[in-house]
C-alpha cells in the first residue's frame, strides 16, 4: 500500500521517513496542498530501480539491432565475454 506523506513532514519527520524508506524499500509519496508533488526512495532502491530500468534499455536496444540485422551472432558476443572475463565452457 502506498505510503502519502504532506510535505511539512519533511521539514518535520524527515528521520521517520528516511527510515521507513530504508527499512521497507518502498517509496513515500509526498503531497503539495492536497496533491502529488515528490516521491522519494532510499538509495539503495533508487540504485535498483536506476539498473532495472538501464537493462531494459540495454536488452531494447539489443533486440531493435537484431530486428535490424545489424547485431553479432550470439557465439561471437559468449566467445568475447568468455576470454574477456576467462569463463570456460561447459
């Protein structure tokens, strides 16, 4: 359930907030006169949600390349990433 918090309480609960937001992972809501104006995150989650959002843009541009027919073929990236990172195969 969503957590909606008015905006005295950063100035006035900042310490609970932070807590809630570390402690839960979960965003807090906050409202101007009544009405949706922030939403903060603990770093952490911000950092998380930042990586989802870059792979999908990644995993996108990826598929757009292959529809394209302008990517690699997959044993060439596997055969790069493994003498890059000295994976063996299985």
């Amino acid at each position: 359930m969503a957590t909606i918090r008015p905006s005295s309480d950063l100035r006035n609960k900042y310490n609970e907030i932070s807590e809630f937001c570390n402690k839960y992972n979960e965003p807090v809501f906050i409202t101007k006169n009544g009405t949706g104006d922030l939403v903060i995150l603990s770093n952490a989650e911000y950092e998380r949600l930042s990586g989802k959002y870059e792979l999908s843009r990644l995993l996108d541009e990826a598929l757009a390349s292959m529809k394209k027919g302008t990517g690699r073929p997959a044993e060439e990236v596997f055969a790069e990433i493994e003498r890059e990172f000295g994976f063996d195969r299985i």
